[in-house]
C-alpha cells in the first residue's frame, strides 16, 4: 500500500501541520513538579457522584502542586448525548466548588489550549490521523455494520476473541487500487489502528493508585475515527492530553481495559504518556455484601439528589475527602475549624480496591459541618434550598432574617455546639416551633405524671414568667415549683434519695417544655422563651393547659 498516496485520499483537505499545533499549544511555564490535570466527561445529562469523587481528586492534586485544573467535555458520541446535558455538567460541578481554570466552563470558553469541547477539534485530529496513515500505523477499513456483527456471531461461535485483529482484520493489508476503489465509490470508512502488539505478551505499567500492574499486550485494531470524521474517546484524548499538556490523567477503573491500547497509541503518536490514576467504583453495602453504585438502583448516585435532600455542599466535599484519604478524619479532629481545602491531599492515600459509600457517616459529616457554621450561614444557605424546594418555608424565614438568625444562633459556638440539623430540609422540623404557622404539639406526657401536677406546674409558671428575667432567675422560679409540688429542686437530693420524691426539677422543666414547643427535646428552653416572647409562652402554656 502506498501510504502517503492513500492518506491525500483521505485527507485532502488537511493542511494544518503538528508544528503549528506544537507553537499553538506550548508547552505551559508552571513551577517544576506542578501537576495540569483535567475533568473530561460526556454530556449524557446524568452527572455521577464518581465524577465529582474523580474532579476533587484532580482539582487537589493539581491545586496543591501549583498546577492546572481544565474542563473538557468529550463530546464525540453524539447518539448518547443528551440536549442540555453540557450545561449540567458544568452547573453541577461548579455548584459543588470545584474551581476550573480553563475549559469549557459556564461563562464560556476560557483558556489558551481550546477548544474545549472535542467537536470542535475536527481539524486537529485529522492532522495527526493523517500522519499515522502516512507512517502506516492507521489504514481506512469499509466494513459494514452486517460485515461486523457477523464476525462477531462467527467468533463467538468459534470461541475466540472478540475484535477486529489478526485475520478477523480484513482492510488490514488491502492493496491502494482496492482502498481508492472504495473511496472513489462513495463508501463510508473508518480509520483502524494497526496495532501491533499480540496478546501472548505482557506489558509492565505502574498506575499511581493501583501500583505496579501486568497487563495484557493490546492486539485489536481499534478505531481512531469514526465515519463522519469525528475521533472516538482513545483517540481524541492522546491528542487532546498531549496538546493540553496534562500530565495527570485521572479516570475510573473500568478504563483499566483500555490502558494497554492508550500506551501503544501514545507511542505511535510520538507523545510522552501522562501518569494514570484509576480510581476504584464507589462500592455500597447490599444486605451482607457490597456492590457498586448504581445510577439505576441508587439516588444516591445522582449529585442532583444531594442538592435535593438539602446536604451543604461542604458537607459532601467533606465526606468524600474522608473516603478518598484515610488520614483526613483525624486532621479534621486536630483542626476543627480550619477550611478543608487546607488539608494536605494525597492520592497515595487512596484505597485501590475503591470507597465504601456510607450514608450514616455523610449524615454525621454534615452534622459537624452545619454545627460549625455561623448563624448567618445557616440562614443563608437554608433559606437559598427553601427557595427552591419549600416555598412555605422560605416566606417564613426570610420575613423577619434576623428573627430566624437568632432561632439559628441557639447553642451554636464553642467546644460542643448542638448537632440538630444534617440537612436544610430538617430545618423545617427544627424551626417550626418558632412560627405559629408550623407550630403544633408532637409528643405527649409520660403516664408516670399526674394531669394535676402537670397542671399546677403550668399554671405557677404562668404566674411567675417574667421575660426580663436572666436565665438564673428563670431558673429559680422553676426549682420553686418543684419545691412547691414535692420534686426535688437539688438533683444530689434527688439521686440520694428518689424515693421520697414525685420527681425532680427536670420533670418540671419538661412539662413545660412540651407546653412551650411541642416537643420533648428542643434548643434550650430558656432562649427558646426569649426568642418566642412572652405573649407567645403565655398563650401556648395556657392552650396546654386547657387541653388536659
């Protein structure tokens, strides 16, 4: 065949040349050791919980290194792409902070090594198409979609392997009159790889999360372009990643099957192989055994479902750090209130066999990270998931601000600030106390108690609240009515001798607690009071009251 001969057949109209491309995309001036990395999905409209788990792994390893972080969206396969899908993309990944430097981001393009959206990078890889096709290591193949799905009826019912390789590769060796032939007829064609590797021999490859592999040599001629011109994956990221100039890949493992083509592409190609990270699947346990997350089965796997359930967005970039390095739970416990993208990321840190997803331990992650958050981010960022997804809570918050930052501000700072919320969709059942729009009693007395004393302890503090009262005062009056109808005001009595006692000044408490807010466990009571006001405490005490 005579290679250059057929390569002006199938690309005539390639005159863009790798020097231009080489001076177009320079090399980039970064300190030594920095690290440019990238996030390349497809736009099919679903973004996975592991896209984001693979964007902070590559944000941290190459923020951390002084490098680059780039969005690229592959977008070659256009019967999987969903219209609409790229703005997801890029609106899901940015609402979950994760800072781009260049790519294809929401405001658009931004960067000196675009285009960004592999579409409108034709004209590249048709430039080194080309060069492979001169060099014979690529060759036009015009097998019809019946021709193949018949080799592979006839491999599977011979038991080999499936592929088009060895005798199965049928325009392997064709001579220039049968390609011009084809190519003068109209037929469409697709441009193979000639690979040259053979399945007996073994490639040695270290990937920086796996470690040291053995893999099996590549020996399929895939395809590098598709029959309307457009590359497929492999070969559109060799070009794009050497172009770009990453030197990180980082991907899922399902990828790992591929690797052994990618190194003999990046060879073919000239280009030096970036390092590969290839992140275990997201695992989650099913009854006694663990499985992989699924998109179909789990909701959880959607990011739009953690939007939803009303989790912060620190909360989740927390949880996944956790599962993504090991040490990051204890120097959380050492600084506390430090910002988490101070942590020291490690990919050496991470688990090669994959993360075990936990929804309890993200639930008791977001705890901490609400417990630790001021008033007026509290605020802020609940009533903005009240604004999309309870607009009756929404009208409630945000008519008087600074009444629901004093409701949030209850017990918040110092060494133990209370746990109540995980979620801004709990907000709702923490705050309605507060309004009585919301407010009802949800649960009920202890048969243990009289209705009399219950009464007689509502009715005295009803007398006695006084709002301008400190919290010792307040107090006071309660051990008072305590004394009044025999429980112990001095818990040491009371544990030295319970018998002699109807109960203890925290029954009191409790029985007016649940007049006041509805419920057995709230915020502290004493604030609560100050915040409702005392017309507010008074009615609902009386309301109680009358209804035993």
């Amino acid at each position: 065949m005579d290679y250059n001969y057929i390569a002006e057949l199938l690309f005539p109209n390639v005159t863009l040349t790798e020097q231009e491309l080489e001076e177009r995309y320079p090399q980039r001036q970064l300190p030594e050791g920095a690290i440019v990395s990238r996030m390349a999905p497809s736009p099919t409209g679903f973004v996975h919980l592991g896209n984001l788990l693979m964007a902070i792994t590559a944000e941290r390893i190459a923020h951390q290194s002084g490098g680059i972080l780039y969005l690229r969206v592959e977008d070659t396969d256009q019967k999987r792409e969903v219209p609409g899908a790229i703005q997801i993309l890029v609106d899901s990944v940015k609402y979950y902070n994760v800072n781009f430097d260049e790519g294809a981001l929401a405001e658009g393009e931004f960067g000196n090594y675009g285009p960004y959206r592999q579409r409108m990078r034709e004209d590249i890889y048709h430039v080194y198409a080309k060069r492979l096709v001169k060099e014979g290591k690529a060759y036009p193949c015009f097998c019809t979609e019946e021709e193949l799905v018949k080799m592979h009826e006839e491999q599977e019912k011979s038991k080999e392997n499936f592929g088009y390789y060895g005798k199965w590769a049928i325009w392997r060796d064709r001579s220039t009159e049968e390609v011009e032939e084809q190519l003068q007829a109209g037929k469409p064609w697709v441009l193979r790889f000639r690979s040259t590797g053979s399945i007996e021999n073994k490639i040695k490859f270290t990937d920086y999360i796996k470690g040291n592999l053995e893999l099996t040599e590549n020996d399929v001629d895939m395809v590098l372009l598709k029959s309307d011109g457009i590359p497929t994956y492999h070969f559109a990221h060799a070009v794009d990643d050497h172009l770009m100039r990453t030197t990180h890949v980082i991907r899922g493992d399902e990828w790992l099957s591929t690797l052994p083509f990618h190194i003999q592409l990046f060879s073919a190609l000239g280009f030096k192989l970036p390092k590969y990270l290839h992140i275990g699947p997201l695992m989650k346990m099913d009854g006694e055994s663990k499985r992989k997350l699924s998109k179909r089965k789990d909701p959880e796997a959607a990011l739009t479902y953690y939007k939803q359930e009303g989790y912060p967005v620190k909360s989740l970039y927390e949880y996944l750090l956790t599962i993504l390095n090991s040490n990051f739970e204890d120097w959380r416990r050492a600084n506390p209130l430090t910002p988490a993208d101070e942590f020291k990321f490690s990919y050496k840190k991470m688990n090669p066999a994959g993360s075990l997803f936990d929804n309890a331990k993200l639930l008791d992650v977001s705890k901490n990270v609400i417990s630790r958050m001021s008033a007026e981010d509290v605020y802020e960022q609940s009533s903005e998931w009240a604004k999309e997804f309870d607009s009756e809570l929404y009208v409630a918050m945000t008519k008087n601000p600074e009444y629901t930052k004093a409701i949030f501000s209850i017990g918040r700072g110092g060494k133990n600030p209370r746990k109540d919320i995980a979620l801004w969709k709990e907000v709702r059942g923490y705050i309605d106390l507060f309004y009585d729009e919301f407010f009802k009693v949800y649960d009920e007395y202890s048969d243990k108690f009289g209705t009399n004393d219950i009464k007689s302890a509502l009715v005295e503090f009803a007398k006695t609240f006084n709002i301008e009262d400190d919290s010792n005062a307040w107090f006071e009056k309660i051990k008072d009515i305590a004394d009044m109808l025999g429980y112990a005001s001095d818990m040491k009595a009371y544990k030295l001798n319970p018998e002699i006692y109807k109960g203890n000044v925290s029954d009191i408490s409790m029985f007016i607690r649940l007049a006041v807010t509805g419920k057995l466990n709230s915020p502290d009571m004493y604030s609560v009071m100050q915040i409702l006001g005392y017309d507010v405490v008074i009615k609902r005490v009386n309301e109680m009251i009358k209804s035993l």
